[in-house]
C-alpha cells in the first residue's frame, strides 16, 4: 500500500510552546500514513523555554530558523522538504489519526492546489475559549462570499509541493495574513483551485486562548494584518473602512448589554453554560479591537505611523 502512496511532509512552526508541543507530536506518531512516506519537520523559531529540547527527543526532523515569524520557519521547512506535498499544522493543535488521509484523499483532481481541514476546539474551559472557538470561530479558514475571496490557513491545510515550486513561498516579513495571501495567489494563479472540508474530514483539534488580553491582542494583530492584505489584494476582499467598525462598536453599546441582560434572564430556562452568557459583550469587546487595528493599520498604511510587525 506504501508504494502507492506520496510522500507527504508536516511543517509545523515552534515559539516557545513547551506547553503543547508534546500533544501534537504525539498525535503526530499516531497517523495512519506509512512511516516511510512521512516526514515531520518542525522548525524551532528562536524559542527561550524547553521547545528545542522536547522536538529534539522525537524521531523528527528539527530545524531552526533564527528569522522571527512562523512564515520564516515554514519556508525554511517548505526548501527543505522532499514530499510531494505539504501539510500545515501549528503547535498548540492535535492531529486526528486520518488527518492526512483524508486531506490527501480530496486532491481528487490537478487543478486541486490546497484543501483545508475542519479546525475545531480541543477543550472549551471558559468565556473566552468558548467565544474563540465556538462563536468568532478564528482562526478559520474562509469560506468566501461575493466580496472576499476564500482562503485557507495554516492550522490546518495541505498543499501540494508545486504550488510553492511556481507560485512563490509564504510572505514572511508579514507576521498575520501570509496564508491569507497565498490562498489568492493560488486563485489568481488560474491554475489551481483550493478546496475546504466540512464535517469531520482532515479534522484537528485547536487550543483557543483562555485569556481575554491573549484574544485582544490576537484580534488587533489580525485585523491589522487584514487591512494590509485587503490593500494590497483590493481585487479579492474590500478594505476595511476604520468608522464603519466605530458604528459596530456604537451600536453594539446599546443592542450588546440588552442581549446579555436577557440572556441571564432565561439562562435558568434554558441551563445555559456560564461560558455561553457574556458572548454579546465579547462581541463589543472584539469589535472595539478590531476598530483599533484597522485605525492603527490605515495610519501606517497612509504613512502616519510606522508599521507594526505583531507576532
């Protein structure tokens, strides 16, 4: 069965996550795809805790990329590798046993440049991974709309090798949205065409923030990262106007706390999870960050302030 099968390499970029490295690689060893048409190539990216020394006691291939940003170190592990194609994972997910059969399984024709898999939560524990994952759902892959082209992102997608030999790597001196970007340059390639999952299919288990600061951060970073895309790409998403989230975030002053005060009130009735009842006021929380990063990243953009690199 192993000689009809291609050789596929998992990159998986690693900053200080001495955490969660072990579940992944764990996972990892447990994929039903023969051992000797796989390569697992994690890239150590400057971590300061015991990452390099945990990667380094699995039969891995470990590399180090002294670049910061995880765009960095899945290029060096995209040159270095021999597979036919490339799956992408991070390390703070899991990987379920048919992860890369599944994936591989939907490259049913040429034109099939990159399929995305099902991300969903490894573990809700409170309001805030509960929203990440189960009502913001981000990160996510998109499904486009008639505005917004569809793309995948790097918690979980294969690619084939060849779209990388002919279309380029990863933007890596942008720390959010590279994957983003690569999504459209396959689609505006003619070329290729990408695919995403639904139910089950190449499914991993993503560890969402716990910490309202972690989420903030990560909204802001990303919609920043968003406006530069949408500028540079005007063809595949509209770019965002800074005041029309100011007006989400004014509306949301009045409608949100409403929402929330009648949640509570029927929270009984319905035995609603306490993680469930503040998602209104979340909501307001991430639509006031979001404004900050669009704000923020349209005065750069303009020549106002100095761009930010937000890792």
């Amino acid at each position: 069965m192993s000689i009809s099968l291609p050789l596929i390499s998992v990159v998986v970029p690693v900053y200080n996550e001495e955490k969660e490295i072990s579940e992944l690689l764990d996972s990892l060893m447990l994929l039903e795809w023969p051992r000797d048409r796989l390569e697992i190539i994690c890239v150590d990216n400057n971590s300061t805790d015991r990452s390099l020394e945990i990667l380094r006691s699995y039969p891995i291939i470990v590399l180090q990329e002294p670049k910061p940003g995880p765009y960095a170190a899945r290029n060096l592990a995209i040159r270095m590798a021999k597979g036919e194609f490339i799956a992408l994972t991070d390390a703070d997910c899991k990987v379920t046993p048919n992860w890369l059969l599944e994936l591989w399984q939907s490259f049913d024709d040429a034109q099939v440049g990159a399929v995305g898999g099902v991300i969903i939560p490894r573990v809700v524990t409170n309001y805030v991974d509960y929203f990440e994952g189960c009502v913001f759902n981000n990160p996510n892959h998109g499904l486009g709309s008639k505005e917004v082209q569809p793309y995948v992102i790097t918690a979980n997608v294969m690619y084939r090798k060849k779209v990388f030999d002919e279309l380029g790597l990863f933007d890596e001196d942008n720390f959010s949205g590279p994957d983003v970007e690569m999504s459209w340059r396959l689609i505006r390639s003619n070329k290729y065409i990408l695919k995403i999952l639904e139910g089950e299919k190449g499914m991993v288990y993503h560890r969402y923030r716990t910490r309202l600061w972690d989420l903030t951060y990560v909204v802001q970073r990303d919609t920043y990262g968003w406006f530069y895309l949408a500028s540079n790409n005007p063809d595949m998403a509209p770019v965002p106007k800074p005041w029309k989230y100011f007006i989400k975030v004014l509306r949301g002053l009045v409608v949100y706390p409403l929402r929330t005060l009648l949640r509570l009130a029927i929270a009984p009735l319905r035995r609603t999870p306490s993680q469930e009842l503040p998602q209104d006021l979340m909501r307001l929380v991430v639509l006031w960050y979001q404004f900050l990063g669009t704000w923020n990243a349209k005065l750069a953009y303009d020549g106002w302030q100095t761009p930010r690199m937000l890792r």
